[in-house]
C-alpha cells in the first residue's frame, strides 16, 4: 500500500478525474473506423490536448497518455499501435507523421539504488520536441528529453537517444545519422 501512496503523492483530484475521463473518452473513439473515426477523435483531442492546431489524422488503436501536455501543429499524422506519453511535456509541430507501433514518452524513471523499488520512484519529466515536417518511422523509440529537428527522418525500428541533425536521417539503436536529405553544396 505504501507504493500507491508513494505514487500518488502530490496528485491533485482535478487531474486524476481528467485522467480518467481522458482515458474513457479515447477508449470510446479509439476503435472507430474511416473518416468518421478520424473526425470524432480529431474532436476529442481538440477537448483534452493543450493545443492542436488542425485536422489529426490518428488510426485506430493509438494510446495517448497525458494529453494535456501535448502540443501538436497542423498535418499530423499517428499510425496503429503507437504509444505517446506526455507526461514530461511534448511539442510537435507542423506536418509530422508517425509510422505504427511507435513510443514516445517525455518521462523516465531514476533506476540508481535498490531502494525504495523503481515502481515506487517518481517519475522525472524530460520534455520531447519533434520540429516540422518529421517522419518516425514503424518500431521507433523516442527517448525522454530528446529534439528532432526540423525535417528530420527516423528509420524503422530506430532508438534516439539524443537529438538530430536538421534534415538528418538516422538509423540504428542507439540511432545515428546516415545522411542528410539535402543536396550536397557544390564547391
């Protein structure tokens, strides 16, 4: 009992009940199929993001988790079976895509020392930004604290640990840069 005590401390009742309201409303939309899902989960995440600036285009079956630190631009897209925590705060901005199966979560866990146990620890928030016009990849992971610069590209599978370049694609766990988008100047 200790350990729900622990994790509940400093938990403000307002914020628990919009939780779980956040939580009921998105299992109840998540499922819906075609354009009339799409258009009444746009209508939910307009009620519970902190800002989202047009038309989100998300599948079904995406989990998102403290929307009300989540700030999302125009053209936005999140594919089936992506998972995204807010709860360290996270930006997106304009014309992102985000391919399945994909996890961003802006909040990590201290791991150092056997006690008290790494469930019981606070959560220590580690705010995400993803720039525009970025493209993640099926399978990626997005790690706690990270920026993705403007045009960045995040190869399938990939684990970024830390930030990239502009117009970088980056492949690999931990990922790295591959190349840039960009034409080679000529000298």
């Amino acid at each position: 009992m200790g350990f729900l005590k622990n994790k509940l401390a400093g938990v403000r009742l307002s914020d628990l009940l919009v939780s779980q309201a956040e939580a009921v409303v998105y299992w109840l939309v998540g499922g819906l199929p075609g354009a009339i899902g799409f258009t009444v989960r746009t209508a939910a995440y307009k009620l519970f993001f902190a800002r989202l600036g047009g038309f989100a285009w998300v599948q079904h079956g995406v989990t998102i988790v403290q929307s009300n630190r989540l700030r999302v631009g125009r053209h936005f897209g999140c594919n089936t079976g992506s998972y995204i925590n807010a709860v360290g705060g996270i930006e997106i901005g304009d014309y992102v895509l985000i391919g399945s199966n994909v996890t961003i979560s802006s909040g990590m866990h201290p791991i150092d020392g056997a006690e008290p146990p790494v469930f019981a620890r606070p959560v220590i928030p580690k705010p995400i930004r993803i720039e525009d016009d970025v493209w993640i990849g099926a399978g990626a992971v997005v790690m706690p604290g990270v920026t993705l610069r403007r045009g960045s590209v995040v190869g399938a599978n990939a684990v970024v640990t830390r930030d990239t370049e502009p117009y970088s694609v980056n492949l690999g766990a931990p990922a790295r840069k591959i190349r840039s988008r960009l034409p080679e100047e000529s000298e």
